[in-house]
C-alpha cells in the first residue's frame, strides 16, 4: 500500500482515536471523567527517569487524575516504591507479561505509556485491547504503520488514543502559536523525531560557494527562518552565510516497507560498538583497556549484571547510575532514539558476550 503523509494525517486524524491537537486533547480527559466525576486512575506504563521525574510528580497538583496503579519490568523493587510513595495498592502492580490484567481493575481508567520509542505501539494496542484510555509519549509511534493500527485497535475497544505534548499548553508556546498565525518570524531550535538522514551531511569546502540542500516540513506555518552552522561533529569549523534561499513544496509518495527484525546478531553489535556514527559504546566506556573513559568499564558486563539490567541502561540511562559513577546525572542519551530495532537487538547480542 502507497501511503503518503498527508494521506495518513487525513485517515488518522477522524474518529474516537484521532491523535490529539492542541484545541481537543483537553476534551480526552473531560469525555473520560464526566460519568463519574471522581479522579481518574492512571496507571503509568514504564518506570524509567521520565516517569519517575517528570510524570509521576505531577500528579500531586493535578484536580481529575490520581496514579492508580504502575506496569513494570520490576515489581518487587520499583512497582513496590512507586506503590508506596504514590498510594495504591500493590495488587495494581502490573508487569509487561500481565498488563493484559488491568482490563478487570476497575482502579485504573487510563495509562500513560512512557517507554521507548519502539515499544509505544504494542503496549498501547494492548492497553487499548484491555479497555483503558491511552495516552503515549511522544512520539506517537516510529512507523506510519504502527500509528495507524494503534489507532484502528483505539476504535475497536472503543476508548481514547491520545499523544502526551505538554508544549501545547505552554503559556509561552501558545503565544508563539498566535505569533506565527499571524506571519511573524520565529526561530525554531528543536526538531522532534527527525527521521534519520534527514539532515544534509557535514562538508569540507572546496570551493567560494557550496549548494547545501535540505527537506523539511513547514507544516501550518506562513513564514520560516533559516539558520546554518558550517561544519560537521557538533563543532562550529567555519563562517557560514546563505546566499539565493529558495523553497520548494515537494508532493511525494512513500511506499512503507517494514524491515523484517531477526535475532540480534553478535558481530553487528560489535561493528556498532566501535564504528556507529553517534552511537559508538567505545566512545565513552573502556572495553580491554581501549575506549573513553566518561563512562565505567564494560569488561565482565554481562557477569556482573543481568540482561534486564543492560538493556535498561541502554533505553533508560537515567533510571540507575553506574555504581562508582562519580555524577548523579548520565550523560549518555537514550540508545533506543538512536538505533533502530535491528540495532538494538544486534547491540544487546554482542554485550552479553562480554563475560
């Protein structure tokens, strides 16, 4: 099937499980918590930093919505803290395996899906299956695929799909809103869930001028500014100017093929290890006296701790420092925004080997 994105947001934005703008996304909680008035029960799916961090907390000021119950990879450890610091029950403590079991708790209304990114489509179709609200981080879904059919099974069990961007309701976010509506020129300095590749690669100058070119979408905006940093790695090299900007709305179609997953496989783990662009371990960490020394060694890593564990700190770094990390804050960033799925499970494959 020949899917464009404009197809897609025209499909996908009709229905009970329309992905939630800015002017409807409040009316998902007024349609859930009508009939009863009382506080709504949210069961956070996920424990790592985010939820801990910024989700959870956030509940206590809140007037329609209570943390009712929590799905996690650990329930003897986390689910019980988050039981006892938040105040439900620990029979609403879930797991991966049996969050199909929240469909007889009548605790819980809705869940919020703060996993990685690749996750976000399973767990919220299962929620959706076991008669919960949904809301999930952002972004919705890592396929145009994936969305739709998180949004087909919304409809089907008949509850709401929503897609949490607390910027919407930013007083400062909203004005910028009215500014661009109205044409004013606004610089924008953050691009979410930029397809890789989508940038133009760094460039050495070999010549007075040098055509770069680039694709992006303006979305609903009238006017865009530009800005240009001339170099690559993160570093300014150079001076940069622009010179004959020209903009082009381009039609086209995309064919969505899914790549097959496979089993993780060793040496491609080992290959992004030591060689990915951005996401190379050796980087930071020391693997047989070689590699950079921000992070703790990783020789004897899948001896001395478990895979749950690995993959944890690869998805969630924030969730348990290092022991003997000297800062209460990683630097490293979520692996599973800069692989893929083949990726991390080819990553996964070659660090249990480290024994």
């Amino acid at each position: 099937m020949n899917t464009t994105r404009r197809s897609f947001l025209k499909t996908s934005g009709s229905g009970l499980a329309a992905i939630l703008a800015t002017s409807t996304a409040p009316s998902m909680l007024r349609g859930a918590h009508h009939a009863s008035q009382k506080k709504l029960g949210l069961a956070i799916v996920g424990l790592g930093g985010y939820a801990t961090r910024c989700i959870a907390p956030e509940m206590a000021s809140t007037t329609n919505v209570r943390v009712a119950g929590v799905v996690t990879g650990s329930p003897a450890t986390k689910g019980k803290a988050w039981a006892k610091q938040y105040g439900f029950d620990e029979d609403a403590i879930y797991t991966y395996d049996t969050i199909e079991k929240i469909a007889n708790d009548d605790r819980i209304d809705l869940v919020h899906i703060a996993l990685p990114n690749s996750m976000h489509a399973e767990f919220a179709i299962r929620a959706a299956k076991a008669g919960k609200h949904v809301m999930v981080e952002k972004p919705m879904a890592t396929s145009s695929k994936d969305c739709q059919a998180m949004i087909d099974a919304a409809k089907k069990a008949g509850v709401l799909l929503g897609v949490n961007y607390r910027l919407h309701w930013e007083s400062h976010h909203v004005k910028a809103t009215e500014l661009l509506a109205s044409g004013a020129r606004i610089n924008a300095h953050e691009v979410q869930s930029q397809l890789r590749g989508s940038n133009t690669k760094s460039f050495e100058r070999a010549k007075e001028w040098s055509e770069v070119e680039i694709t992006f979408s303006s979305m609903e905006r009238t006017a865009l500014t530009i800005n240009c940093l001339f170099g690559g790695g993160g570093r300014a090299t150079g001076t940069a100017w622009w010179d004959d900007v020209a903009l082009h709305e381009v039609e086209y179609e995309t064919t969505i093929v899914e790549p097959e997953l496979t089993e993780g496989d060793t040496a491609r783990g080992k290959e992004i290890f030591l060689t990915h662009p951005i996401a190379a371990c050796n980087r930071c960490h020391v693997l047989d006296g070689i590699g950079g020394p921000i992070g703790p060694a990783l020789d004897g890593i899948a001896t001395r701790k478990g895979e749950e564990y690995i993959l944890e700190s690869l998805v969630e770094p924030q969730a348990a420092i290092a022991e003997g990390y000297q800062s209460e804050v990683s630097p490293m960033p979520p692996m599973g925004v800069l692989l893929n799925q083949q990726e991390m499970r080819d990553i996964m494959s070659y660090l249990t080997t480290l024994k």
